[in-house]
C-alpha cells in the first residue's frame, strides 16, 4: 500500500520553499518552477494543492509566516516591564530560520503596498500588534502619571524599536542575538518608566506602606 501523503506537510514544504526563495533572491523571484525545484516536487503536485495560480501559495506563505511567528510566543514574566521586553525578544528573528523568515515577511510588506490584498491582511497583524504593545505599555506604566496621548507616543516608540529590529535584520547576513535585544528593550523600559512621575496612588501608597508607619 503507498505511503499516504499528509496534505498539510506538503503545502507547509511548499511554504517553506518560498521563504528560501524569497531570502535568497527576493520575492520577485518566485515562480511555480523554482518553488518546485526548492521542495522536490513536480508542478503538478504544487497545482493540486493550490491551484494554477502563484498568488495562492504566496498568500498561503504568508499566512504560515503570521502564524509561525505568533507560535514563537512562550509564557512571560509576571512583571509588567519584563513582559515587554519578552515580548519584542520573541518576535525579533534570534535564529537562522527566524532570520529567513522575518526576511520573507518583510518583501511581503514592502509587496503589500501595491497589492491590496496582502495590505489588507498585514494591516490587520499590525493592527493586533499594536494592541497588545498598547496594552503592555499601560501595565508597564500602571504606577506612572502619563495620560492617553503620552501612552500612544510611548506604544509607537516601542513599535518603531520592534520595526527597527525586523528591518535592520532583513538587510543583514546575519541573526540578530537575543541578549542584544534585551538590553536595548530593557534600556529602553527604564528610561521610558524613568521619564514620567509616579502618580498619585502610587506616591499615596508608598506613603501608606510599612516604612511609612514604622515611621510615624
């Protein structure tokens, strides 16, 4: 009896032929010969799966570039500022295959702003990303007196540093390293947290606290 062919490998086969595609010659460079070439396959096998039409693999290439990224997330610290810099430090590309695929991603963007299609589905990731910065952000600064206009500045500087890593990266040879990373977010946190008074429940609690009444 043949060996059965488990559909999703294969289409994650193909997948990963374009990102080696993509990394090593940019993604102009795609076509259903070489994707075939890259993963062992015919172009009939890669027609079965997505049909005759490139953009189909490359949106699904896309699709698995998003969510191999989110998969990377592992548990964070309980402590608001350490989880921003776990954060960044897991989506920044650490490894070589992190590297090729931030790589990929990132011809996918500058591709997404003459294909509105793809603009779409990356506005939508970057929109949840946002998010969730914005809300680590409010955590992190929870003992802080900022207001909602600070807030957004501070989120989008910490976006510019994650953008600032993707795009720096894309244009090396190499992986960024994960202790670099961390220094510049953690760097960064202490100087953010330093630069807003504490509010006035912190400031009351402190006062409140045990020193405090040892004191009195």
């Amino acid at each position: 009896m043949p060996k059965r062919v488990d559909p999703e490998a294969r289409r994650e086969l193909v997948a990963d032929a374009v990102i080696e595609e993509i990394a090593a010659h940019g993604i102009r460079s795609v076509t259903l010969a070489r994707i075939a070439a890259r993963a062992g396959l015919a172009i009939g096998s890669i027609r079965h799966y997505f049909g005759d039409t490139l953009r189909e693999v490359m949106r699904f290439t896309m699709g698995v570039l998003m969510q191999r990224a989110a998969r990377r997330a592992t548990p964070l610290s309980d402590d608001p500022v350490a989880r921003i810099v776990d954060v960044i430090a897991f989506v920044a590309p650490t490894s070589d295959q992190e590297h090729r695929e931030n790589i990929a991603l990132v011809e996918y963007r500058v591709m997404a702003r003459t294909d509105p299609e793809l603009a779409a589905d990356i506005a939508a990731t970057s929109f949840a990303a946002e998010e969730v910065i914005h809300s680590l952000l409010r955590e992190a600064l929870a003992d802080r007196a900022v207001d909602e206009e600070a807030l957004h500045r501070e989120a989008l500087l910490l976006l510019t540093l994650i953008e600032g890593f993707s795009f720096s990266s894309a244009l090396s040879s190499a992986s960024l390293h994960e202790k670099d990373i961390r220094a510049v977010v953690t760097a960064t946190m202490h100087r953010l947290r330093d630069a807003y008074p504490p509010s006035d429940e912190a400031v009351e609690g402190a006062a409140g606290g045990p020193e405090a009444d040892e004191q009195s």
